[in-house]
C-alpha cells in the first residue's frame, strides 16, 4: 500500500507500488506512466506528450468547437448545391 501518484497521462492510481509502473527522468524531474506502450510514446515524442496532456482539460470543447465548424461548413455546402439546382 503506498501514497496515491499521478501518471504523466493523467491517471491517479491508488493503493498500487509505484515501483510496478514504468518511470523515466525528464528535465530532471522523475515522471511516471501507466504502462510500458505509454512510456514507448512518451519516450519518442516527449514535448508532443507533455503538450498533449498540459492540453488535455481544454480538450472536450476543442472538439466540440471543431464539431459545430464542420457542421457550419456542411450546411453551407448543402445550401451552395440548393442554389446550383
Ligand atoms: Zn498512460
């Protein structure tokens, strides 16, 4: 039974040996991730996870803001064939 942790991707585990999850150092600072595919990713494109996550409370509305762009650009697309008729 150890304290709680934070995984680099954002998953808190409880009640689990953190010395069971893999770990890495970057920027001197002693990251964890929650499995071996995760830390691969991260040990690939580092900057690309860490501005992933930093990102990933925005993340939702982004998406729902890209969602309504696209449904705009349909509707125009849909009434601009209307008129060509
Ligand atoms: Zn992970």
């Amino acid at each position: 039974m150890g304290k709680p942790f934070a995984t680099l991707c954002g998953r808190i585990i409880r009640d689990a040996n953190p010395e069971e999850y893999p770990s890495t150092e970057h920027r001197n600072k002693k990251i964890k991730l929650c499995s071996q595919s995760c830390l691969d990713s991260f040990l690939e494109e580092p900057t690309v996870l860490c501005k992933v996550h930093l990102k990933s409370e925005k993340t939702a509305q982004q998406i729902q803001q890209e969602l309504a762009s696209v449904l705009d650009s349909w509707r125009k697309f849909y009434d601009s064939s209307k008129k060509s008729d």
